[in-house]
C-alpha cells in the first residue's frame, strides 16, 4: 500500500524514459570551469583584508562580488540547461527515494522481491543515491530564488557548486539508474498481480495445459472489473469450435468475453485469475470488442473491425491454436451484409486449432451447423421481468435466446410510446 500511494503520487503521464535520458547522459563540456566556485569568497576576504591595512581602495572588495555575479550571469544559460533535469523532475526524484527506500529497508520473504531488492542495492544503494539527487534537486530549485542566486553567486558561484555536485553524481550513479527503475517496474507489475488476490473474493492460480488442441476450463470466473459482492460467477468448458452467444441488451455478452479473454491474459502473465478454477491451454488471443472508428487513417468502425477479422483468419492459416472473441459481428453494416459477411468469417474461424466465441443479435446465425466436423453451438443470456422492470442474472446457458428486449428499453427511455 505504501508503494500503490508513492507511485499514484507520479505526474500524470510521467515517462521514466525522459527522466533516464536527462540524468544519465551528462551535457559534454569542461570541468575546469567548475574549480572557479573556489576563487570568490578567498578574494573577497583577502581584499577586505588588504583593503582594511590601506593596501587597495576601500572600493575594491566590492569588485570580486560584483564580477562573479557577472560571471554567474555569462554561463547562466549554460547551468540551466545542465541543471534542467533536477528542476524538471524533482517530484519524480524524491518519490523514487522513498519507493527505493521502502524496498530497500522490507525484509521481504519472497524470492522474487528478494531479487528486486538485491538489483537495488548490490552495488550501491538506489535509496542513497537518489536520497543524494533529491537533495540536490532541492538545492538546485533555491536558484530560483533571487537572494539565494544573488549572494550564493556572488561569493560562491553557487550555480557551479550545484553543477559539481551533479556531475559527481552521474559519474557514480547515473549508469545503475536504469536498472533501479526497471526493478521497481519489475515490482510494480508484481503489485498489480497480487492485487487481484487482496481484492478479489474467490481466486486462483490458473493451470497451464500442455498439448496442441486449444482448451478452457473455468470455475465460478468472475470479472476482475466487477466487485466480488456484485459479480455473477459462470462456469465454462470450451475446446475447438465456435460458439453463438446471443442474448437481450446488457444481459452481459461482452461482459462475458471480455472476462473470458481477460482471464487467459491474467492467465498467461503468471497472475491469479477470479475463478475457483482455472486451466488454459497455449493459444494467440485475437479479439474484436471494442473497434473505433479513425478519422485519420480514413478507417469507418466497419473497415476497422474488417481490418481485425482479416487478422485473425491470416493468422489461422498457420494452423496454430487461437482464441478468438468477437463481439457484435459486423455491427457496423447493413442486416444483409452482416448476416452474409457474418456466416463466412464464422466459416472461415470454425477449425480443430481454434476457440472462437462470437455475440450477435442476428438470430439468423443460430442456425449454422458444424464445419469440417468442427462444432457450432449455441449459448445465450436471459433477462426477466418483475413488477414491470428488466431484470438479469447474467448466467450463461446452452441453446438460442428467444426473447429481445429493445422496444422495453425504447420505451423506458420515453423514445417508444
């Protein structure tokens, strides 16, 4: 939890990326510059001291203040540019202090965590370095404001003190700092997994299944992106062929694919699945749930759904097994067109190597049989009336929906009196 709030604490859109580039490239340019930060403060005492024994004008000290904030001014430019990378990503840096340090300091059992924590600290310690950096960065935004810039410039040339102390850094750290980030993106999808089993009420590791022919056995599977108190479990026993779902508005088909097809992803990434149980075989995943329109490219949502189907078939042809998730066939396009494009993708996807799940409300598509000896089945949603409201149970059953419920909500809406 600790980790969850430190990185929700990142900027939006924050690209680690940019972050490793800024800091582990150092700019090229002269370090004999930097031994000037020692020249001013000396020469103003010694001044003041001559000029208080008469040596020089009483007007003389003034001259070594005055003259390094000239020079301050003259590579002003210069320093920004090397110190940008502080200035730009200071929030970035002292929240990766306190993730390295969190990690660092857990005496973790896992092995895997153990790993991580080792990548951070076996030859220098993440949590040291970027507590160095961050401090810096801090010093390093006091540039900003002008009493600081003034008089630590003028007797210290502050701006090289910070740029030493930078380049320092980069010299010792600035070459480990993309593999501390990589360990903790390495923790962070680890996090992401083992959140499914602190929030879900019923999960489990899936089973990898060997073998050729495509497979999914599932449990009680419930949605990840639905409340275990909320979410409705199914059971389900697929292997090659191609099932029709049909069902009524919001009775939960694409619910159920996306949550078939999100399972084996879960599945196949290593993380707990929301089942009771759960066993996949090898497959690709090909799915067609969500397709836009793009403007840009010229692509109709039609086109663009046609672009994903001729996908799945050209990847078909190289006989390996797939599952495929298909929703809304063809929706883009007239009931003629879709019902004949329709029956021939479905041709086209029906084999021994593929699981192939597609919703529709073209009941027409029920009526298709087996293809090449490879089964074409039927499977359905309900929904039910109480006191003149809809009502779902989001259970899947075998066979054709017979009902439809598009003029009750046509009706509910006030479109359709």
């Amino acid at each position: 939890m600790d980790l969850e709030a430190y990185a929700r604490l990142m900027p939006d859109n924050h690209d680690t990326t940019e972050l490793i580039d800024a800091v582990e490239i150092p700019e090229k340019h002269s370090e004999k510059i930097l031994y000037l930060r020692f020249l001013p403060f000396p020469l103003f005492v010694l001044s003041c001291v001559a000029a208080y024994h008469d040596l020089v004008s009483d007007f003389f000290p003034a001259i070594i203040p005055v003259a390094a904030l000239l020079f301050s001014a003259v590579i002003y430019s210069r320093m920004s540019e090397f110190l940008k990378p502080l200035q730009t990503f200071s929030k970035e840096l002292r929240l990766y202090y306190a993730i390295f340090e969190r990690l660092e300091s857990t005496d973790f059992n896992s092995a895997s965590m153990r790993k991580i924590r080792e990548k951070l600290t076996d030859e220098i310690s993440a949590a040291r370095e970027l507590k160095k950096l961050s401090l810096l960065a801090k010093f390093v935004a006091s540039r900003m404001n002008p009493i600081v810039f003034i008089l630590g410039n003028a007797f210290f040339l502050y701006d090289l003190f910070c740029a030493d102390a930078f380049l320092k850094w980069q010299k010792v750290a600035a070459k480990h700092l993309r593999k501390w980030i990589d360990a903790w993106s390495e923790a962070e999808v680890l996090m992401s997994f083992a959140s499914i089993g602190q929030t879900a009420g019923i999960y489990c590791f899936p089973t990898l299944l060997d073998g050729d022919e495509p497979r999914l056995e599932a449990k009680n599977l419930t949605s990840i992106l639905i409340t275990s108190r909320k979410a409705v479990p199914n059971d389900v026993h697929l292997t090659a062929g191609t099932t029709i779902i049909t069902g009524a508005n919001m009775s939960g088909k694409t619910t159920w694919i996306r949550t078939l097809a999100g399972a084996v992803m879960l599945a196949y990434a290593g993380a707990p699945v929301c089942a009771e149980k759960f066993s996949v075989s090898k497959m690709a995943i090909f799915t067609s749930i969500r397709v836009n329109d793009d403007i840009t490219q010229g692509l109709s949502t039609f086109y663009a759904e046609l672009l994903r189907i001729k996908s799945m078939i050209e990847y078909s042809k190289k006989n390996l097994p797939m599952l495929i998730c298909i929703d809304e066939i063809f929706k883009g396009t007239n009931e003629a067109d879709r019902l004949l494009g329709a029956r021939e993708a479905i041709k086209r996807l029906t084999n021994e190597r593929n699981i192939t799940l597609i919703t529709t409300h073209d009941f027409e598509l029920c009526d298709l049989h087996s293809h090449h000896g490879v089964k074409i089945s039927n499977a359905h949603f309900e929904e039910y009336y109480e006191n003149d409201q809809i009502k779902f149970d989001f259970k899947l059953r075998e066979g054709r929906c017979t009902t439809t419920n598009a003029k009750y909500l046509l009706k509910m809406a006030g479109i359709l009196e």
